[in-house]
C-alpha cells in the first residue's frame, strides 16, 4: 500500500534546488559552478605545482568536482554542505591570488 507515501527528496542536488528554491536558483548555482570550473581549469592547466598555492588550489578544485558530481546523485546534507561552500570560497580565493600572479609576471 503505497499510496499514502509521500516521497519528498528528489535524491539529486540539482533537481532538489529547483524544486525548493526555484529554477532561477538552480541557474545562478549552476553558474556560481561553471564559472569556478572554468577559471580553475585555465589557471591550473599549465602549472607544474611546485608550490603551495597552485597545489592547494588543484586539492579545492578536486574538491568541487568530487561535490558536485555526488551532487548528481544525492542531494545536500547538513554536515557535508558547509565544508563544501568554505572550500568553494577558499578556492575561489586562490584563483583570485593565482590570477594577479600570473598577471604581475607577464
């Protein structure tokens, strides 16, 4: 008898933000995301991680896409949820840093 079950969580992070929160929700996370993929793959493309800020940045970006594609398939818990926003702002950080090195070199 499976008729008065009501199932709330869409086990998936996308999903689950879009049905809470609303699809213009989702759109601006999925853009905080790619933006983030986007300039941590050009910055640390070509660095050989010789010291510490690149290889920190590699570990939060590591991170981010270890989170994001468990995002595919469960959805956000409590305890996992604010480590993940502090190492996405942590590795937003380094970008930020790597970027004005990179341009005080050129």
């Amino acid at each position: 008898m499976t008729g008065s079950l009501f199932i709330d969580k869409a086990h998936n992070m996308y999903l689950q933000t879009s049905l809470t929160t609303g699809v213009l929700s989702l759109v601006a996370i999925l853009a905080l995301f790619v933006i983030y993929a986007v300039s941590s793959i050009k910055l640390l493309w070509k660095e050989d991680f010789a010291e510490f800020l690149p290889a920190a940045g590699l570990a939060c970006f590591a991170a981010f896409c270890a989170y994001a594609a468990a995002g595919l398939f469960n959805d956000s818990t409590i305890c996992v949820a604010p480590v993940f926003w502090v190492l996405l702002g942590l590795g937003t950080g380094i970008n930020v840093m790597l970027g004005r090195e990179k341009k005080q070199r050129s």
